[in-house]
C-alpha cells in the first residue's frame, strides 16, 4: 500500500513527459512552436527591427540605440482608433495588429484591412499614429493590385474593375460568357511560378492583364453532396493530351480606355510565363513557352501596338523549360535585369540587358537560389537566399553585380531566414537546425559574428513531450553516384535488440523537399506520433525531388515513378540492414505524388510493402492536368510507352497487401477519377482494397477533420501492420 501512495505522490508532484495525441498531430505545432518573433522585419532607414508581441495586438520594436531591448511601436486599438478617424464612413473590428505591413519610411508603414462596407491599403505613421493615406475598393473585389499612382485594379467574379484616386470605378472587361477569365492569377493552373494575373506599369496608368479562354475545354463535375439533391459543380480540367486553354495578354489605358492584345502568336495552346513591365513602360516582356514546354522564347513587345519586338533569348531542352520567375529590374537602370533560370543546371541568376545581352553570370558554385531578398542601398548587390549542404540547408548570400563575387553572410549549418538593414551594415538572421529550434540574431555583415543574440528558444517539448531520437542519413542512388537525403525517427523507448514495423513517409514528386536540416529535421508531427507508438518512421527524398538541381530532377522525364521507386528501394535497402527492422512488417504512406508512389510501391514492390495509404493518388497520368502531367509525360499520343508503363490501373492485380485509399470528394487537383477506376480495377482482379472518402474536402482534408483522418491512418497501420 505505501508503495502505491508513494508512486501516486511521485505522480504529482513532478511533471511527467508523454506522447502527443492524435490532437496534437494537427494543433501540435502551434502548441508547441519554439519561442519565437512574430513577422519580424528591418525597420526602413533604422538599425532597428520590427514585430508582432506574443498575443499578436502590438508592434514592438528592438533598436540597436536602446541595446536591441523591447518597446512598444504600436498597439492595436491605436491603430483601429485611427482608422475609424480616417474613414468614418465605415467600420472596423480587428482582431489583432495587421500581420503584412511594409515599411515606406522610417516611420510610415502600408497594409491591407478590410472594413464593413471597403476593403483599403493604408499608410500608418507610428509616431503620429494617424493614417496618412488610404485606397479603397469594394469588398466584393479580390485579387486587388494597386498601383503608384494609387488607381487600385480588382476582380468582381472574370471580370476586371478599376476604382480610382477619386472613387470612379472603371469597368475594364465585361464579359458574360464565365469560360472568359480576366485578371485572375488562376492561369496555367499556376504552374511556371504565376502567382498573379495582372500588373500594373511603373506609373499605373497602363494595366496588363491575362485573357484566359476556356470555352473549348470541356467540364468536368464535380458533384457536391450537402443539397437535399445532388449537385455538380463544373470545372474546366484540361487533361493530358486533351484540348488546353487559350490565353492572351491584354494592355488596358486607363485614360484613353483602349486594349491592345500583344501579339504573342500561334498556336493558340501555348504559356505565357515570366511576365515584366520594362520600368519605361514602353515595352513589355513575355516569356512564351510551347505546349510541349520544351522550347521557350523570352520575348519584348511593343505596348502601344502589340506588336513583337525582338526575342532576347530562347531555351530549349529534350527533357523540359520550366521558367518560375518574373524579371528583376536594377534599381535606378533600366536597361538591366536581373533573370533567373535552372536551365545550366541550377536555379541561379543572370545579368542581362533589355536588349538580350548576358552581362555577368550571377550563379555561385552549385547553390541554387530559393528567394532573391532585393538590392543594396547602392543598388550594387543582391542578397538571396540560397541552398547549401546538399540542398539540406539555407543560407543567406551577397553577390556583387559588377564583379559576379559572391559572398556567404550566414554560416551556421541550418535552415535560414535573413534579410539586411537598409544601411548593410546588419543581418536579422532566424535559424533552426535538427536540434536547435530557434534562434535569434543581429549579425555584423563584415565580420558576420552576432552582436546580440536576440532569441534562443528551448526545446518547446522538454518537460512536456518525449521526443523520439531523429537523425539524417545519406544514401547513394543506383546510379552509383548521386547522395540521397534520409530522415530515420527511431520507435520511442528505443530497443536496438528488438525489432521495430516501419512506416515510410514518401511524397517524391517535384517542387517538394520532406527531409530538411531545420527543427525536427522537417518531420511532421504525425511522423513523431506513429514514432512513439513503436514505429520507426523513414523518409527519403528521391530523385525528381526539390532543391537539388535540375539533372536530379529530369530523370523521371517519360516515365513518373521509375526512377523514384528505385531511390525508394535504396532507403529499403537501408532499413533492412539495421537489426531492430522487422523487414517483414513495412508499409508507407503518402499524399498526392506521394499517394501515386505509395500505390506504385504497393504494386510494383508488393513481396516488401504489406500495409500502404494512399491519399488522393494519381492512379494514371492520362487523368490528369495537361500543365503539371505533360511537362513530365509529354502527352499520352508521344508517350504511350511512358503512359502505360507508369499507370497503376495496369498494377492493380498486382496488390498483396492491405492498402487504403483515401480520397476528397471535391478534389480539383488529382479528380476522384483516379481512385475510381484503381478501385474499380481491383474488383476486376479480385484484389480486395479499402476505400474512404471525404465528402467535403478537397485535394487535402484540413481542420478538425484531420485528426479524424489521421486517427484513420495510425489505426490501419496498428491493426494491418503493428
């Protein structure tokens, strides 16, 4: 007896480390996010930085002149208090202190805030704490884009408005027929880097805009089940080898209210990519990729006309062109830009001329960049960030415009994020690695040693959480040469003499990296949680991944799923060699590209895997959309070979194991269609499969329901695995 109460006191009185909940595998992050500094940035002309309090209702700022200490910049109810000033004619209610804000001046910052009646880009002065300027339009607009000269462009349903200075609104499109698109950054299904539809020139007083026609490709429906009747919901889905979009690029002057459609030419079935006002505004630059997406034509326009101009240069590949990026201009030049393409090898950048001239190779080493930062005060320099370490880290680069030198600001092995005071003397540099969850410091660009730290957060779970051990690994790729980065979370309570079921976590597809050197090493906290249930969780990024060039991507050229699952069978091969593997008792998961390899290996590999998740799989690339499959496939007419050997309707009477498909009722990205007809080749085959699908969710199930869908998975593992 007493040693049962003295256990209970033990209990009591000391906190006790335990696993996550199936909770936490989706509120987890937030639960336990490292300590850390809310949408920090450099304060304009200051030497000093910027960001949100830990309750998300004050800027604070840390200022070099004080010792880097907190003070408060603004507060919430200031700022609501002086919005309702300004614009009494509508009202406000926020939540917390604007998030997204961009410093002008020293002291004026702009923002987005959407009130009753409007939606406004405001200006706030942090010391007079008044707003100085305002520009509305209506709330039924999206996709805004404002321009200097404060006429705001926006979308009211596939049409454009533009509201001016004065409150007039413009109507620049009126088209009835909904197949006509204008304005709408939903182009080319946002495939070659498109994150927009319109752009307005330097002055704001010409606007450019994409036309999409979609009238020739046919509906697809997808069915919503929440009316007493179901309903379909048509979606223009243009599949492998089918008939694509038409798109255009439109000029709209705001004064003389005339278009001018650039003359981007035939055939009709090709991408506009890349596009960039020339900051004289005369001209405009068009990157004009075939549908092949093999051939691409960077190409200069004459505004006023339309009319083609020159090509500046052209790319063409056997395998693809992917462009991603618009151009850069040189401050205070231009006649400069500065371009960016992987098409040497590695996503680097270019100085060239309006004119086509290459003026210096900008690239370093084989670091591939990840987010140009912006220039210099001297506009001399860019810093960017850029990858290192195998494509395993991130870190902050200078490069020197005239000389091509380049410069590594950031050294700690990890994943960085960092930016420059406006005066280039300071780095706000933020990192994390595999054991270190967050830091905080100012750096000395010359010397590159910290002048203070300003966070250093403790392990968030210590006292609360026991963490698996988690470690990387490199593995070699058949080809016999190319390093393979691994991620191995060892089973909780950790027994080398046992032998442990294996769940491999797999995506695979391109512009993906799963393995990263940040905080967890960039496991999911369902990876922990299946951890800690007694899984040893692996995950491996193969060939066609991200980050690592483009000769590591374009092996899976014509043939999806090949070369993917033999880098997989590598990290097999890994795992059987450890002793406290039970090679009997392996199974994977994944998600979209990651639902394919998972069915792939399911069926390809059906003696090794014995249990598999696949969510929202593609089951065969013909089904899928022309932009994303067609660059990797070609089309189903060229590559019939590549269709064939890859499609897993084909593999379906290959199944041994227990899989599980799960699939998103209202997917627009990998349709239903897919996991239909996989389910329905199983029956042909007398191979017995589960199903389950989520009614309401699209291609990902997010919110509450995930827990459930997690709850789903780790069962099926427990039950057909464990």
């Amino acid at each position: 007896m007493k040693k049962y109460i003295l256990s209970f006191l033990l209990v009591g009185s000391f906190a006790v480390a335990q696993n996550l909940t199936i909770e936490e595998t989706v509120f987890g992050p937030r639960k336990y996010a490292p300590t850390t500094q809310t949408a920090q940035q450099w304060r304009k002309d200051s030497k000093s930085i910027t960001y949100l309090s830990s309750d998300f209702s004050t800027l604070v700022e840390k200022s070099a002149s004080n010792g880097w200490n907190a003070t408060n910049l603004a507060t919430k109810t200031e700022f609501e208090s002086a919005l309702k000033s300004k614009l009494t004619a509508d009202e406000f209610t926020l939540r917390t202190f604007p998030f997204a804000i961009e410093w002008k001046t020293s002291n004026t910052f702009e923002t987005e805030i959407a009130g009753k009646k409007n939606n406004y880009k405001v200006t706030y002065d942090v010391v007079t704490k008044q707003i100085t300027s305002a520009i509305s339009y209506s709330n039924e607009g999206a996709q805004a884009k404002f321009a200097s000269n404060n006429n705001v462009a926006w979308l009211l349903d596939n049409n454009i408005k533009i509201t001016t200075p004065s409150g007039k609104v413009i109507d620049v499109t009126n088209d009835e027929n909904k197949a006509i698109v204008n304005g709408s950054d939903y182009v080319h299904r946002q495939e070659f880097g498109i994150d927009r539809g319109m752009w307005w020139n330097n002055k704001g007083t010409q606007l450019a805009f994409y036309r999409k026609d979609e009238s020739m490709v046919a509906n697809y429906p997808i069915t919503n089940w929440n009316e007493r009747e179901a309903t379909n919901k048509d979606l223009k889905y243009p599949m492998a080898g089918m008939t694509s979009e038409n798109v255009t690029l439109v000029i709209y002057d705001v004064t003389s209210g005339k278009k001018v459609t650039i003359q981007t030419g035939e055939p009709k079935e090709q991408y506009l990519t890349m596009v960039s006002w020339e900051p004289t505004g005369k001209h405009i630059f068009i990157g004009v990729l075939n549908r092949e997406q093999n051939h691409l034509k960077f190409n200069k326009y004459d505004v006023t006309t339309g009319a083609f101009v020159k090509t500046l240069f052209e790319e063409k590949a056997s395998t693809w062109v992917e462009p991603q990026h618009p151009l850069t201009f040189v401050p205070n030049n231009p006649s400069q830009f500065i371009y960016q393409t992987d098409f040497f090898g590695f996503n680097q950048m270019y100085l060239y001329n309006t004119e086509g001239k290459l003026l210096k190779n900008l690239g370093f080493k084989d670091v591939i960049v990840k987010e140009v930062l912006g220039f210099d005060t001297s506009n001399t320099k860019i810093n960017y960030i850029g990858t290192t370490n195998n494509g395993l880290d991130r870190q902050l680069f200078q490069v020197d415009l005239k000389s091509g030198k380049t410069i590594q600001l950031t050294t700690i092995s990890g994943t960085h994020t960092a930016s420059v005071s406006s005066d280039g003397t300071m780095i706000l540099d933020q990192y994390s690695n595999l054991t270190t969850p967050n830091e905080i410091s100012i750096l000395n660009i010359k010397n590159k040693m910290a002048n203070t730290t300003l966070v250093k957060a403790e392990n968030p779970f210590t006292g609360k959480i026991d963490l698996p051990k988690i470690e990387f690994v490199t593995l070699t790729s058949p080809d016999g040469k190319t390093p393979l980065n691994g991620r191995l979370i060892y089973p909780a309570n950790f027994d080398a003499t046992k032998k442990y079921p294996v769940m491999v976590y797999v995506y695979g597809g391109s512009h993906a990296q799963l393995v990263n050197n940040r905080w967890l090493g960039g496991a999911g906290y369902f990876d922990i949680y299946m951890a800690q249930k007694g899984y040893v969780v692996f995950t491996l990024d193969n060939r066609g991944s991200d980050s690592r060039g483009k000769k590591f991507c374009e092996v899976t050229h014509r043939n999806l799923g090949v070369n993917e699952m033999a880098d997989q069978m590598k990290g097999i091969e890994f795992l059987k060699s450890k002793s406290f593997v039970d090679a009997d008792k392996i199974g994977v998961f994944g998600w979209s590209f990651g639902g394919f390899m998972t069915t792939s290996l399911m069926t390809n590999h059906s003696d090794v895997f014995k249990v598999g998740v696949a969510g929202g799989p593609v089951i065969d690339w013909k089904y899928y959309e022309i932009m994303y499959g067609e660059r990797y496939m070609d089309m189903p007419q060229e590559n019939p070979e590549g269709y064939e050997k890859t499609s897993l309707l084909n593999k379906a009477k290959d199944l041994k194991g227990r899989l599980l498909v799960i699939h998103g009722a209202q997917d627009p990205v990998v349709v239903q269609q897919h996991s239909m007809n996989f389910i329905e080749a199983c029956i042909k085959a007398g191979k017995q499969v589960d199903y389950f699908l989520y009614p309401n969710h699209e291609h990902n199930v997010s919110g509450k329901d995930r827990i459930h869908m997690y709850a789903k998975i780790a069962d099926y593992f427990d039950v057909h695995l464990k």
